[in-house]
C-alpha cells in the first residue's frame, strides 16, 4: 500500500461565509490534483474558524482583574489571555508565562488554541472551532455534494510534554474511525500486541502537515491510498482520556 | 510538493548481526521500490534492536523485592518489570498498573519501551537500542555504501497524555535536523508565527507507521518527496525538554 499526500495550494483569503469545501475542491483540481473518492482531506482549523465566523475584533473584550494582573507580570496581551480563559473549562498548569489549558472540547493544549497570530491584523484572534467533529462532518457533506466521497480532519497544532517543537494533531474527524484497535489480535508469532491502538487521526494530521507548511499558507493537505474504516459516528471525543485514568491533570 | 510513502514488505526475520540496512535495500527493491537518494527511512526501533542483540532472556533476570512485590500485585511478568526499572533514570508515573518512566535516553514513555509482545517467544523481551541516534548514523551510512543518500528515523509506538490510543514517534535520527524552526519569521499578514517550530521528524514516523501495519509485520516506512535540511550532527536528544522547562515531571 502505497500513499500519496499532497497539499491544496492556491485558496483564497477565507472570511466568515466561505464555502472552503467549494474552495479546496476548486482549488484542488486547479492545481492539478482534483479530489476523489477515499481521500483524506486535512483541514487547518484556523481556516475552518475563519470561515465559521470564530474570530474575536480584540477591542471589543472585557478583561477580567486576574488576567489583568497576569497578562502584565509576563508582558501578553490581556485581551488575548481573557480569550484563553474563555475558552477554556480547566486550566492544567499556570507556570510563568506558559498557561496549558483544557478547551471546552476536552483538548489539552497551549492557551486554549486561541491564535493571534496570522488573522488579518494584530487585533484579531482566531478562536478553535465551536465543535470541530461538526465541523468534519458540514465539510464531508459538502464534499459529497460536490460528488466526492472523503473523509475529513480538522487539525491543529500542539505541543505536548517532555518533548520539544509541535506536531500536526487531529480535533475533528468525520467519515472515518479515528483509531485502529489491535485488541485481541496476535502477531506472527503468537503473541498478543503491545500495542493496543493506534491514533490514525492524529498520524494522518501529521502526515499532512509534511506537506502544509507553516509559511507558504497551504491549509490544507490530502491523504490519499489510506484504506480507512468508514464510521459515520466518528469523532475526535472518543480519543479524549476521561479525568480517572488521567495522570497528568 | 506531493510526497509518496510506501511500506517495506518481506523483510527476513530479524536475528542479532543481521545487516539490516542491506535486508532493507534488497526488500525494497524486490518490492519494486528501490530505495532513492532523498528518501527518509523509518525503521521501527524493535527490527534495530533484534538487529543489535538488544533482546533478553527473561530466564537470566534476578527480580529484586521491590519490583517482585509490585508485579505480584498487578499480575505482572516480575522478569518483564525488572528490565523495565533497569533501563529507566527516573520513574515518572507510577500509578495502578500504569508504569511511566523516563528511559536512560531521556524519552517519557510507558514500560521504557521495553517489548514482551513479539520478539520471537514468550521468554524474551526487547529493549529499545541503547543509543538510537547512533544506530539510525550506522544505517545512513550504511545505505551510502549501498549507493543511496537517505535520512534515517528509527521509530517507536508511544501513548500520550490526555489523548488515547498511541502513534509512532522519532528516537534516532541521522542525516537531517529533526526540528523546522519558524522562528523569526513572519507570516502573509507580517505577524510573527504562533507556531514556532515544528518536530518534523515525529510527523514523518507518524507519517510511515501509516503504511507499516502492526500485524502484517511492515517494520519499515519510506517518505519520498520531503526537501530536508542535511544535518550530519542531527540528534532527537535536540528535542528532549530540559527539566527546568517540563512541566509535567
């Protein structure tokens, strides 16, 4: 089995209303390498949010006293830092200036995903999408209106403990499982797996990042030759640990 | 850019001594997909280990009172958890029957990644090699004999916090820097990235174990297509994060 991934370059710039899924087939066949069915389509959140409406004019937040107080000790932008808090359920760890945060989605990552960082201006934030499984899902739908039959992940960018730099994860899925469990299965030898399950969702957001890049503005990258187990119940909730067996809270 | 990944089927058993890298050339080319200048090969660290005689005889292991007391409780292989104290530095979790350690390489992960799952009957467990980044230097160079320039990433299976299910990460790494760095740069709009480096190297083992399978026995990924930067000083210890900056010790 043999994958090919490559990247949709060539988007325009995404506003609120935007029917991306129009605009990454269109773009996608533009470019050369139309969509077709069994592709896996991985969509940055960030263009996803822009196009859900789920940026925030950064004048228009009321900040609260203790993120007045923190925002200053560590030189943030208190009106960003207010955005983090409201996005999140949980803070994880407070330490300096570094706040990892539990989203409203259950996701562990650094200031809630909130992005100040490339939305049009330095006033704006992009938040992470309201429901990103949703969101998987509006985009498959449209997708196969537009006669393709693929599955969607949403993805963003996360750190994660002990190691250093980021890696491309999966947030919303739709159309396929996110994992492939090996429970009960034997290997050649007879012998059980150590390994139980494997995160496919979050491989695939990685795989596509490869092809992204962070520079060159390409949102989104395509997956395609993966044999993928359709699930029209997915989503990326199933992967999330539940608070007993968490050891990192 | 598109990338293309392909597995590396109807590799031999694996015993100590053999030459993997020329097992993995032949393989390659028998399959059709002769190994290229610029391909980035992802070997699974448990074929590098066989391949380094890093495999015990659970027989020759003398379990000490405090490892035989927490096997016993949990029902565990007492020789299996000796080897696991014995090439961990630090526990970090030790929580029920869950065991997370930090190897003497500095990676955080379950069990120190020793493996009792496949490694050729049930009285013998495989360590992860002891020095990673040296094993994956001693295949790059051993591919340039064989007449091709490839990176080399030697992979493992680890499980996260906060998010179930485990995807396949970078240990060892020769020939290319592991880490993208964005750094400094500035986006479309001219604001500085959010994002500022990407583990590169993590998202290609995530990217080849999609084409390995952990039952068809596909211990090797090759991504074909990725411009790398050359890096004959390159070394996952890069991404390790020091403990004054982890939070989450």
């Amino acid at each position: 089995m043999a994958l090919t991934i490559f990247g949709v370059p060539g988007l325009p710039e995404i506003e609120a209303g935007s029917d991306l899924a129009e605009m990454i087939a269109t773009a996608a066949a533009a470019d050369g390498n139309p969509l077709a069915d069994g592709d896996v389509v991985c969509i940055t959140s960030k263009v996803v949010s822009k196009a859900e409406g789920r940026t925030v004019d950064l004048n228009t937040v009321e900040v609260s006293p203790f993120v007045q107080q923190y925002a200053e000790k560590w030189e943030k932008d208190p009106r960003a830092i207010e955005l983090v808090f409201q996005e999140a359920r949980r803070v994880v760890r407070q330490v300096g200036p570094v706040l990892i945060t539990e989203t409203k989605h259950g996701f562990v990552c650094a200031n809630s995903g909130v992005d100040q960082s490339s939305s049009g201006g330095h006033d704006r934030a992009v938040l992470l999408p309201i429901d990103p499984d949703g969101s998987a899902r509006r985009f498959r739908q449209r997708f196969k209106e537009l006669g393709v039959d693929v599955a969607v992940i949403v993805t963003d960018t996360f750190g994660r403990p002990w190691r250093e730099a980021q890696t491309d994860i999966a947030i919303g899925i739709a159309g396929m499982d996110p994992v492939i469990s090996y429970i009960g299965q034997v290997d050649p030898h007879g012998h059980e797996f150590r390994v139980q399950a494997i995160c496919v969702a979050d491989e695939l957001a990685a795989a596509a990042e490869l092809v992204k890049g962070n520079v060159s503005r390409v949102p989104v990258g395509v997956v395609r030759g993966l044999q993928w187990t359709p699930d029209e119940q997915a989503t990326m909730q199933s992967i999330i640990r539940d608070s007993q067996n968490d050891l990192f809270r």
